[in-house]
C-alpha cells in the first residue's frame, strides 16, 4: 500500500466551483489513464476513449437528437455501479478504480447510475501507475489518487467481497481513504495472491496433459 497522492485536495464541489451542488450519487467505475507523455494526466472512459474534462464537469452527450442524456431507453449517459464487483473492464492492462460524483439527470438500473452529468471523487491506482503519474492526475483533476498494491480490477474484485468496506469507501469523507485502504489492503492483497496461486499451472503441467492426449 502506498501514500495517496495530495490527499487534502477539495472535492468535486470545491474543485468545480459549484457552491449549491446538490447532493450527488455516488458509485464506483472506471478509467483508463495514458501512457504517452502528453495524455499521462488524462482519465480517459476506457470503452468510449473520451476524455473526462478536468476541473469541470464531464457532461454526457448521445447521438440520437430526440432527448437529453440518460435517455429512458437509451443506454447514454455516465454510468457509476453500486457493487464494484459489476464493472465492465475495457482492454487496457493500466485501468484506474474509482469513486465517481452523479448529478443532473440520473436514471437508475439494476446494477447503478447512469447521469448528465458527473465528476471523479477519489482514484484508486494499481501498481502499473507510477507514483509520477498519480501526482500528475492529482493535480489535474484536484481529487485524491491512492496507490494500490493489487492491480485495479484484482481490488475491485476484492471490494466486492467486502461490501461493507467497499460501501464506507463510497460514502465517507474522502479524508478517511487511506485508512481505510491501509487497513485492508495487506488482507486483499494476501486473497488476491493466493488465488493466483492457485490458478496458476503448475511447472510441467502442459507437458503432462499432452503426453495424455
């Protein structure tokens, strides 16, 4: 487990400037971040490849001219989940867990949010985001960036496991991040090594399989 990166940094009320923000929904997704050196600070929606704005909000656009984003029977929108356990991963091996801010126009499935408008609240990264990168994201999108020591989807996986702190995660002041992280990381992390090894083939076992066939 790592050091989060500028912790104390204002929320997305703060850091958009939007005094009377009501109060939004708050769910879990995910982002990919760049890998050249000019998109390095970008968060990017992993399936779509757009990039969230910084210091304003991200606000949801559809192609069809008949209604507004999130249509009723549209899948536009920003989406969030509820059970971490529920995302939908893209491509990337460098992909960011996180807890997004809903507002606006919201429309609600079985599975979370889809909303008009949204903002990144806290940012969870695994090990193939370097400490750099993380201090980059922070000071561009002004909210936490933590480190992990599991890769995002492995912790998301882990979180689903563990609602209740998954749960806490989502709601609480973003304040109580890291302890919250610290204090369960070492347990996710020896879950999540273990049932590697246990997937893992075992040395000459592809040899062994086929000599049988």
């Amino acid at each position: 487990m790592t050091t989060p990166v500028d912790p104390r940094r204002p929320g997305p009320a703060e850091v958009l400037g939007v005094p009377d923000l009501p109060a939004p929904i708050l769910g879990w997704r995910t982002w990919r971040v760049g890998r050249r050196a000019q998109r390095r600070a970008d968060l990017i929606a992993p399936l779509a490849g757009v990039v969230w704005p910084a210091r304003r909000p991200m606000i949801a656009h559809c192609g069809s001219a008949g209604h507004s984003p999130p249509g009723d029977r549209c899948r536009c929108g920003l989406y969030a989940v509820a059970d971490p356990g529920t995302l939908e991963w893209g491509p990337s091996d460098v992909e960011v867990l996180g807890v997004v801010a809903l507002w606006g126009q919201v429309v609600e499935g079985t599975r979370g949010w889809r909303a008009s408008h949204g903002y990144p609240r806290v940012i969870v990264a695994g090990p193939g985001v370097p400490t750099e990168q993380r201090a980059a994201l922070a000071r561009r999108y002004g909210v936490p960036v933590h480190g992990a020591d599991l890769p995002a989807k492995a912790l998301a996986t882990q979180l689903s496991g563990d609602r209740e702190v998954a749960d806490r995660l989502r709601h609480r002041p973003v304040e109580e991040t890291e302890a919250l992280l610290a204090e369960r990381m070492p347990e996710w992390t020896r879950r999540w090594q273990a049932r590697q090894a246990c997937t893992a083939p075992r040395p000459g076992a592809f040899g062994r399989l086929w000599r049988r066939r």
